[in-house]
C-alpha cells in the first residue's frame, strides 16, 4: 500500500467546491427510479442515460470530484463505442465503484440487514483498478425504530466495512466507508444523533482494529436528522450544528473528507443543510457532498427517457451539482435555486 497516493486521491476526492455523483445504483434501485419517470429499465436506457450525466461537460469538469459506478456502468461503452468511464476520466473527475453486493437478513436479529460481498472481493478490486477506478464505496444499512439497532447489527455492519476498507487500500483503492443510518422512520433528531454516534464509534474501533489508514479513506455519513416520518422536523441550522458536534465527537482529524449522503431529503435541504455546515470555520475535515438522489432526481425528471430531452436533463444536473458544489464552500443561498436551469 502507497499510503501517500491513497492520501492524493482522497484529498482530490473532496476538493473543495467539488463533490461525488453517486450513480451506482443497482439494476433493482435504478428500475425504481426509472419506473417513477416511465422508463423502461433496459442496459441500454440505463447507459443512455448515464451517458448523458457523464457528457455534461460544465457539470463534471468543474463540479464533481468523482463518480461513483455500478459494477454494469464499468464496463459499458458509450453508443460512441468511447467506455464510460473514459468519459468520466476526460472530464478530470475520478472513477470510483461500488463494491458491495447489498444486503441481507441478518439472523437473529428481526428486520435488521447485513452488507454482502466480502467473499472474492480482493480478486474484484485487483479487476477494478486496471479498469481504472481509483476508489469504492461499501454501505451498511442501520434502520432505527424504537427497538433496534441491536449491537449485533451495529457490530457485525462495522466489522464487514473495516474488512472491505483494508482489502480496498491492500488494492491501491481509497475506500468511501459508508455506515447509514436512515431516516425512513418517525424518530427525532436526538434519536437518530445518539444512534449515529454509536454507529460511528463502533466503525471507527473497527477501522483501527483491523489498521485501516485513516489518512487514505473517506467517511460517507449521514447527517444528524429526525426521520421522514417524525412530525418534529428539526430546522437547517439544528441540523448543521447537530451534525458537526456529532462528526467532532466521533471521526479522527486524520480523515481527510466527509462525503455526505443525501438518504431521502429533498433536493434543496440536502444543499442547504451542507451549506449550513461549511459556514463553520475551522473543522478538521473537508466537508461535502457524495448525493445519488438529490443530484438525480432533478435530471431524470427533465430526461425522462427522451432522447429530445438530454439538453435538458444536462442542464438540471448541472445547476443542482452547482449548488451542491456552492454548499460545499458555504456559499450557496436559496435565491440562487429561483434562477434554476
Ligand atoms: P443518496 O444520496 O440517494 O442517499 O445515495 C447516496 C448513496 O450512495 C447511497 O449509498
């Protein structure tokens, strides 16, 4: 392991007013997304519009740092024939790819989920790297309601990613570490923050047992939020506050970046909760973001599976990765959304 390359590529990963696209959807996640718009889920419908998100030429050369891919997306080419991710490569942003299998029934431990793909994943990553990626991504599901997480799921979660965080740098690949905690249920803020700071604490004992090098990973949390479904919805600045008291308490200044999730928000609250955060000075880490939805939802809409319509749906990635990558410096504000694309 080059600790000092990994160290580059995690830095380049969060440069400030830049962030990750994370497109890595897998078939199943992406046929949801696309049946909300009326679009068959085909390999072909699937590269053409990835094909669109990666040509957005302003978008991807000044706005994002990375593009996290699914394992399809990486090998695909382009209906140039030119692979996608070459596409990627040209605009200055870095390929990364998702590596974990997604989850499954943890036994014992009713409606809680473990993260799969430990099993011929160091074989996987040496396959990855000579294709061209240069970091990956594993996450682990922490769902909350008033009887779990069990210490069982928090546990065995936190021992798979530190497992898969020392096989990626074993493989020259920085690894996104990505343990969320979703805001599917009707907890509040202090709920989810008290959940995160266990989740958090137990990844990082994790990280340091099995000597992962803090320096060559990112972090991919959530934020500190009261779940969909609590009628008590925190405003932007608890949010913000809450969730930097909660990432001091818990990750290492060593960590070069933190690349949010945007797990469920809505477009504008993911950017302006980021925002809000990088309006604080003196944090030890790079703060941004690493969206899937809140940087998709808007392009999908504006595409939706036209190929008439792939000017438009650029333009909509473009102006919500602008104001992704403003909040990323702490200079965005909710004006700028009224002189949308
Ligand atoms: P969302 O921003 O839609 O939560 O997706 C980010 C991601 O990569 C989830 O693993």
């Amino acid at each position: 392991m080059n600790l000092s390359d990994l160290n580059k590529v995690a830095l380049a990963m969060v440069t400030p007013g830049k962030g990750i696209l994370a497109a890595d959807e897998s078939s199943g996640t992406i046929k949801k997304r696309f049946d909300a718009i009326k679009v068959e889920s085909t390999e072909e419908s699937r590269r053409d519009y990835r094909e669109m998100l990666f040509r957005s030429s302003e978008a991807m050369s000044k706005y994002i740092s990375g593009v996290i891919l699914y394992d399809e997306t990486i090998w695909q080419t382009a209906r140039d024939g030119t692979p996608l991710i070459n596409l990627i490569e040209a605009s200055g942003a870095i390929p990364g790819i998702k590596v974990d299998e997604g989850t499954q029934a943890l036994p014992r431990c009713p409606g809680e989920l473990v993260t799969a793909g430990l099993d011929r994943l160091a074989e996987r990553l040496k396959k990855y790297h000579e294709r061209g990626a240069r970091f990956a991504k594993w996450r682990a599901v922490i769902d909350i309601s008033s009887d779990i997480p069990s210490m069982t799921a928090i546990h065995v979660n936190a021992h798979a990613l530190a497992r898969y965080a020392a096989l990626c740098q074993a493989a020259q690949i920085v690894p996104i570490v990505e343990p969320e905690v979703l805001m599917d249920g009707d907890h509040d803020i202090d709920r989810c923050y008290e959940v995160t700071q266990h989740v958090l604490n137990t990844t990082f004992e994790e990280l340091r047992i099995q000597r992962v090098a803090l320096e060559g990973m990112i972090l991919k949390p959530n934020m500190a939020i009261a779940g969909k479904k609590s009628a008590k919805q925190a405003p932007i600045e608890e949010v913000a506050e809450k969730t930097i008291r909660l990432l001091k308490a818990c990750v290492p200044a060593a960590v070069p970046g933190i690349a949010f999730l945007s797990g469920g928000q809505s477009d504008e609250a993911a950017t302006a909760h980021l925002n809000a955060m990088n309006r604080s000075s003196g944090l030890p880490w790079r703060l941004t973001f690493s969206y899937g939805r809140a940087l998709q939802a808007a392009p999908q809409k504006a595409w939706s599976g036209k190929p008439e319509n792939v000017a438009a749906g650029q333009r909509a990635f473009t102006h919500r990765a602008r104001m992704n990558a403003l909040a990323s410096k702490g200079e965005w504000e909710t004006g700028l959304e009224k002189k949308a694309a």
